[in-house]
C-alpha cells in the first residue's frame, strides 16, 4: 500500500535480459531515472524472484501484472514461460499476462488457452511492436475465447520509439470492429493512446463502456494536458494505473503525483485498484 491505498501496477516488464534487443536496455535504463532497476537480474539476466519481489513491496506495490511479449522485430521475444518462476514465488502479488503474436503462433486460440492454463490474467496483444493489423479478423476468434474465459484484452495503444515498430497499428481507431462486435469484452488501451491519439482513445473511453485507458509510461502531472479535451476527473473514472517498470523512476513517487493532481478520493481508489479489480476479475483482489 501506498499513503494507506491498496496499488495495483497493470504494466510491468521483468523478462530475462537475454532475450532483449538492445534498445529495450537501453530504454529501460534512461527512463528507470536513478532506480537501480538491474539490482534484480542475476549475472545470467534471470530476474532474481526475491529481489523483485522486495522491491516492489518496498515501493507499495500489492499486485504486480507481468508483461510477456512475441516481438522479434522491435524487442526481442520474451516469453510467457520465463514469468512462472515470479509468480511461483508470490502468486498473491505476481499475476502473468498472455501475449500473441498472429506472425508467430498458431492456431492463436490454442497457444492462448496454453497460457491461460498457466494463470494467464489477461491477454495483452502488441500490434506496433508485432506489427500486424489489430482490426484483422483472424483475431476475432481470440476475442471469443478471451469472453468466454472472462480475461480482458490489452492493446498497445499509441506510438513507441523502438526501431522496428509500426507506429500506425497503434491507432485506437482500428480497434473499432472488435470493440463494437465485442461488448461484453473489456478492451485496456496501454498508454492510453500516447502520442497522437489521446484524444481519440479518451473519446472511446468515454463513449464506450467496454474500453479503459492504462497509464503506463504517462508521467501523472501531464495526464490533465493530455487529456486536456475532456473533464479530467470525468475521464480519470476510466482509467487504470500501470507504471511500464523499469521505465520509471519509481512506482511510489508516480503514485504521489497522481494523488496530487487533486481527484476525489474515489476516482483515485479506482485508478490504483478498483477499476482493475473489476476488468481484471483473474486478480482476484
């Protein structure tokens, strides 16, 4: 907990450093600021699961969501299977999160239902970094099977800086299809549309039950220009806190920031847990 309130951080990387593109280190190591973010990892690049684990509650952090990733081109491939071992450690804070990639698997809905059956929470989907159309219809299916499990989709939402990248997959506008056809299905923007698209992402979220914005890798004092089109604290009742560790200088003081931005306390209950708990029933919170 953090100033009494229970945290959940919906955004976070811990994969074995081999796997990695070297731009992936080096963005972790300018934006981590002055955390010693590789503390963590081992001489192999294997995060250390008691070291993880004491950082993070070191900084407040009650539930942690583990991001796995299927994107040679950009990141490297960092598989779901090299999570297990954190969540092994302390199941209660650490919840694995499935990641497809349609150039790399298939059938997509059995390699899902594989990580689902690991513990999956959530099924994060990449389209910028995998670079493939999030709007194709080959993912419907996928859609289906995430209702039927009751797990929430997450979409990288907005632009990222890695070589390799296909910034126009991060439009929220081709998530359309999926939403409308889906809505019954809750859809979490990552990044809550970073760069161009804040604008479009916030009006989806607030014209559309089924779609949340997820703060990650957003600094909290700028959340209000960002958002600058709408009522902030009207907007901020959609949202869901999620840091992209290690590309932050700290879980406690992003926290602190958002809680200055003068929200009621609710609406501030509901960014660091609530509204998750009710997106992300798996959580079990």
């Amino acid at each position: 907990m953090i100033d009494g309130r229970v945290v959940v951080d919906a955004h976070v990387h811990a994969p074995h450093l081999g796997t990695l593109r070297p731009a992936w280190l080096d963005w972790a190591d300018t934006f981590s600021g002055e955390q010693p973010w590789r503390d963590v990892f081992d001489d192999s690049g294997a995060p250390v699961p008691a070291l993880l684990d004491a950082l993070f509650e070191e900084q407040g952090v009650d539930h942690a969501l583990l991001f796995s990733e299927y994107s040679p081109r950009a990141t490297g491939i960092q598989p779901f299977d090299d999570l297990l071992p954190l969540v092994r450690h302390n199941p209660r804070r650490f919840h694995p999160v499935a990641n497809l990639n349609p150039h790399l698997h298939f059938p997509l809905v059995d390699e899902l239902e594989r990580q689902l059956d690991l513990g999956a929470v959530a099924l994060k989907l990449h389209p910028v970094h995998g670079c493939f159309d999030p709007g194709d219809k080959e993912l419907f299916p996928v859609y289906a099977r995430c209702v039927e499990r009751n797990i929430p989709v997450i979409y990288h939402s907005g632009t990222s800086s890695f070589p390799g990248s296909k910034t126009r997959f991060g439009n929220p506008e081709l998530y359309l299809d999926a939403i409308d056809c889906f809505p019954e299905l809750d859809f979490v923007f990552a990044h809550g549309g970073r760069g161009w698209w804040y604008q479009t992402a916030a009006f989806l979220a607030q014209s559309k039950p089924n779609v949340w914005l997820e703060l990650a890798g957003l600094p909290p004092k700028k959340l209000p220009e960002y958002y600058s089109g709408y009522t902030f604290e009207r907007v901020a009742q959609k949202m869901i806190f999620g840091t992209d560790w290690p590309g932050v200088p700290g879980t406690r003081n992003n926290v602190r920031a958002l809680a200055g931005l003068g929200l009621e306390d609710k609406t501030l209950d509901n960014i660091l847990s609530g509204n998750l708990a009710r997106v992300y029933p798996r959580v079990g919170l």
